[in-house]
C-alpha cells in the first residue's frame, strides 16, 4: 500500500503501542482474579490481535489490510449514568514493590492504556490522508471507547472509580450561560 510519509510514522507509533497492550492484556489474564474482569480481558483480547495484524497489513501489504476491524457494541450495564451502585469507595495508594498486580491495579493499567490509544486512534485519523486507513482508524477508536467503558464500568461496580452526580447550583450555574438557536433549514435535500 502507498502511504504518506506520516502515514507510515503513526502507523509505527500506533503498532509499537498494541505490542505494548497485547502484552500487558497477555500477563493481566493470568493475573487476574476476578471472574468478571477475566472474561472481559480475554474477549477483548481477539480485537486487539486483529487491530494490530490489521495495521501490520497496512504497512506491509500492497493492497492494505482486506479485514474489517470487529466494533464492539457499546454494553452498559450500569443503571443510573451519575451514582455508584456502591457506597465505598476502596483507597488506593501506588505500590512501589511490585510482585504481582492486584484486580484494581490490572483495570486501571488497561483502562489507561485504552484511554491512550482512543486518543492516539482519533488523533491519527484525522490526519489520514488515505481513506481506507481513516475508516481502520475511526473504527479502532470506537473499539478502545467501548472496551473502555466496559472496565470504567467494573470499576464503578467495585467501588475503584467513583462517581457522582454534579451539584445542581453548579449544573443551573453553567446552563444559565446559554441559550438554544433554532437550526437552519437544510435547502440541500
């Protein structure tokens, strides 16, 4: 496949990084001890290979990659979108000898590394100059979110991410600043 020139670097870039999370996923799924959180591990596990081979494709192959990237859905499984399901919140503190990682540790290594690559997937895209690669990457992007959100999740569950809802002054405060304008019509149709 031709490719520009930063084409061929961010590909690099973003190859070097699924290394890093194919391996990192590789020693967490026979870390972990959650039943819950090994199972979302291990079915994450195939889309990142095929993420990576796609990319390797890219740069190897004359004629790309002939995959499609497999996209989760989004799951959600939380019911309220501003409140824990829990009330305790488990302190955390760093570990700066570490023998093995413990579940929260092995989340919130992957969710970074999730939350990293989202980012690194859109910032790519938008420089595509091949469209191919540009669809591969928006597609990459949505799959980092959803597994994201699906540990986001199990941390809220356990009580390692906390969340709650906004104070309604704050929330009265900011929506008070704006008012809605009425969209123009669409003459193209």
């Amino acid at each position: 496949m031709k490719l520009a020139s930063h084409e061929l670097h961010d590909l690099h870039e973003l190859i070097v990084s699924c290394v890093n999370s194919i391996t990192n996923m590789a020693m967490f799924k026979n870390m972990v001890q959650d039943q819950e959180l090994k199972t979302m591990l291990e079915t994450h596990f195939p889309a990142h290979i095929q993420d990576y081979n796609m990319k390797v494709e890219f740069v190897k192959r004359a004629s790309g990659s002939q995959q499609k990237l497999n996209v989760p859905n989004l799951n959600v499984t939380l019911k309220d979108f501003t409140l824990s399901p829990v009330s305790n919140f488990s302190p955390i503190t760093p570990s700066t000898n570490v023998q093995k990682m413990n579940d929260r540790e092995i989340a919130t290594a992957y969710l970074l590394t999730l939350k990293r690559a989202g980012k690194e997937y859109a910032w790519s895209a938008m420089e595509m100059s091949n469209p191919e690669i540009r669809e591969f990457l928006k597609d990459a992007f949505t799959m980092s979110c959803n597994h994201a959100y699906d540990v986001w999740q199990w941390m809220v569950k356990k009580g390692y991410y906390p969340l709650t809802p906004a104070n309604q002054n704050e929330i009265d405060t900011i929506s008070s600043m704006y008012n809605e304008i009425n969209e123009p019509v669409n003459t193209y149709v």
